[in-house]
C-alpha cells in the first residue's frame, strides 16, 4: 500500500502560503482555568471528575459534545442552553484569567516575520476569544482574522473551521499548517487536508500519522516553518 502523500505545505516542491493557529493551549494558557469550571458544573449534575481529570479528559472538547455524553453518563436531561450558559461563564473567567502561553508573543512576531498569514481557528467562541486575546495583548496579531467552530456550530474535530480559514484568505487547504495541541485539533487539521505541527512535551504519547510534525516549545515553530520555505526554495532553484 502506497503511504499518504504528504500535503503540499511540508513538500519541498509545496508551497507554505497560511498558518492556522488553535488558541486555547497553543496561544491562551486557558485549559486548566476552563476545564475545571466545566468540571464544577458536570459536578453539579452528578459527573464526578476531578479538576485534574478534566483537564485530561475535556481539554479541546466542545461544550455541545461535553453535554451530550454527560447526558448519556447521568441520565439526566440538560437545559437546552446549557452549553450556551457555560460559555457565558467561559468568558466572565477569560476576562480575569486568560494567560498566554510561553513564547506566544515572540513566536508570533517571528512567524509574521517570515511573511506568512496567520489566522486562528478554536472550538472557542468569538465573544470569548475576544477577551482572551484582549487580555494578552495578542489581539494586535490577529484582530479581524479569528474563525469560531463552536460559533459556526461544526465544532473540531470536523475540519470546517479550518477550511473555512483557508477559504477566508484565498488559499487551498493543503497549502496551510496548522499549529495544535490537542489529538481533536489534530484530527481536524489532517480531516482538512492540512499539515499539522503538535504542541506537547517529546516525551507525552501522540498520534502517528503522515504530516503530523511534533515540537515542545513554541520557540521551535518558526524555525520549524524557515526550514519548510527554506526547502522550497531550494528546489525551486534546482527546477
């Protein structure tokens, strides 16, 4: 059986035209702060996960699928708002605790710097990246260039947040690298067609797959994408 190809954006003979950033864990440290107040909720009806099992089980789901399998779990009937109400909370706790992740804003400045689009595509909703963003400081990086999976009700890991993004800026999906730190992100970009680089310790487990790049540090990422244009260029110059 012949391997998958790799998409074009990690191919010598590929073009890097877009970067697709997750935020939550990749740019907002915000896992933990929102995982436990889910957590506390899933409490509230009977779902007995401790804070550190919810960050384990609940980082980068959706509120809509958390809901549905407490649902299943419990027995028990939500209130069709529910995920809706949470999500408010979401944002209150944002507003006061959003954190950037190490190295985001230099990252950043270095990946713009290789003159690369970037865009963000989250499972959170805009109202909430918003704040997060506005609380960093990391807005004067993306403003304006923000795309919501929970917003356009097809949460991760369907792919249509990041085709979306693609679509957005002009690009075809097999020509953008998206940066993720969790296994859902990760299935969306590779059920995309895009090539994905893993934000996670070297030494935490991680899906095997064709296109999908591992670092542990933020500060490896754009070095990461200047060997990918380096590389193009390269066999560019021997076309």
């Amino acid at each position: 059986m012949t391997a998958p190809a790799l998409p074009r954006a990690v191919r010598p003979d590929g073009q890097l035209r877009l970067v697709i950033f997750d935020c939550d864990g990749v740019l907002i440290d915000s896992e933990g702060p929102s995982c436990r107040l889910v957590a506390q909720e899933l409490r509230q009806i009977g779902v007995e996960y401790d804070d550190e099992e919810a960050v384990r089980r609940l980082a980068g789901r959706a509120l809509t699928r958390i809901k549905v399998e407490a649902e299943a779990e419990t027995g028990r009937k939500l209130p069709d708002d529910w995920a809706t109400v949470v999500q408010y909370k979401l944002v209150d706790l944002m507003r006061a605790e959003a954190r950037v992740i190490d190295g985001a804003h230099d990252m950043l400045t270095a990946v713009i710097g290789l003159d690369l689009p970037v865009r963000v595509g989250s499972n959170s909703s805009i109202a909430e990246m918003d704040v997060k963003f506005a609380r960093t400081g990391l807005d004067r990086f993306v403003a304006d260039r923000v795309h919501s999976a929970r917003d356009m009700g097809k949460p991760k890991p369907d792919p249509a947040v990041y085709l979306h993004a693609a679509q957005t800026e002009g690009v075809p999906a097999e020509e953008c690298v998206v940066l993720e730190d969790t296994d859902t992100g990760a299935s969306a970009a590779r059920a995309a067609g895009m090539a994905c680089v893993l934000l996670r310790p070297l030494d935490l487990p991680a899906p095997d797959w064709p296109g999908l790049f591992r670092i542990g540090h933020l500060s490896e990422f754009a070095p990461f994408l200047e060997r990918i244009q380096a590389a193009q260029s390269a066999h560019g110059a021997r076309s």
